[in-house]
C-alpha cells in the first residue's frame, strides 16, 4: 500500500462508526508503522478525532506518532509545531494528550521548547493556550514543566 493511501484510509476512517472502518484503519496504520518515515507527523495529526467511535484505537495512532519522533525528534515535534493550528478544533484532546507525554519526556520537553519558539506568534499563542489548558487541569504536575517551555520562549 502507497503511503498516500494509507494516510487516506485513515482520514477518511478516523470515525470508526463500523467494524470495517476499524480493520480498515488498523491495517493502514501497521502499514504507516512499518515505513517508519517521521515526515509524515504533521499529516497524522490531520487524523487526530474527538468524535472518534473507538478511542482504544485512535491510541494507536497516538503510539505512532510518538514512535515516529524516535526517529528524527526535533524535526519530528517542529511537524507536530506546525501542524497544531489546523486541527486544534477537530482533535485537542489527542493533542492535549501528545502535550503531556511530550510535558513529561524531559528530552522531548527540551526538544519542543526549542522549536516552539522557532515558530511565529500566533502559532506559539495557540500552543501556549493549550499548555495553559494543560496546566489549568493538573497545576501540581504540569507547572513548572510549562513554565520551564514559557521561561525558554522568552529568552
């Protein structure tokens, strides 16, 4: 299967409504798993769904992408960075979620400050806001991890 399509099948299945969408979606994810090509981050966060039927296997998705930044983790999180904005609507509680593993991954935490703030206002707003968000949830736990990426933008 062509990476293209499978990125397809997993927008156009993200829902999960049947069990065909399901295996649909499964089968085109394991196929993006085994290509192992980071640079397709921004376009797996395009997938990213609140309204998803099947939670347990959008988490999938999830283990994807952060395998994916194994391979490439500054370059991998600039893609997440920038692909943020368009799809804050649809996804913020997967993206939320990316954040806080990112929060508690001291290398990726590191990683994210600096290409954060490589980026314009307005996308460092948006990201800001949703660490804000973040911190609003559990201030013990996420602080001083947001300040620290705040403390950085400023310098």
């Amino acid at each position: 299967m062509k990476l293209s399509n499978a990125i397809n099948i997993l927008k156009l299945n993200r829902f999960m409504r049947t069990e065909e969408e399901i295996i649909l979606f499964e089968e085109a994810l394991e196929e993006i798993a085994n290509i192992n090509d980071y640079h397709i981050i921004g376009e797996l966060i395009d997938v990213l769904e609140d309204d998803t039927e099947h939670e347990e296997v959008m988490w999938g998705l999830i283990h994807t992408i952060e395998y994916l930044y194994e391979f490439s983790p500054k370059e991998s999180l600039e893609l997440l960075i920038h692909a943020i904005p368009d799809n804050i609507e649809k996804g913020k509680e997967w993206i939320e979620l990316l954040h806080i593993r990112i929060l508690n991954h001291d290398k990726y935490r590191k990683l994210f400050a600096g290409a954060l703030k490589e980026v314009d206002a307005q996308v460092q707003e948006i990201i800001v806001n949703l660490l804000n968000d973040i911190k609003k949830e559990d201030p013990v736990r996420f602080e001083g991890k947001i300040e620290e990426i705040k403390t950085f933008l400023l310098n």
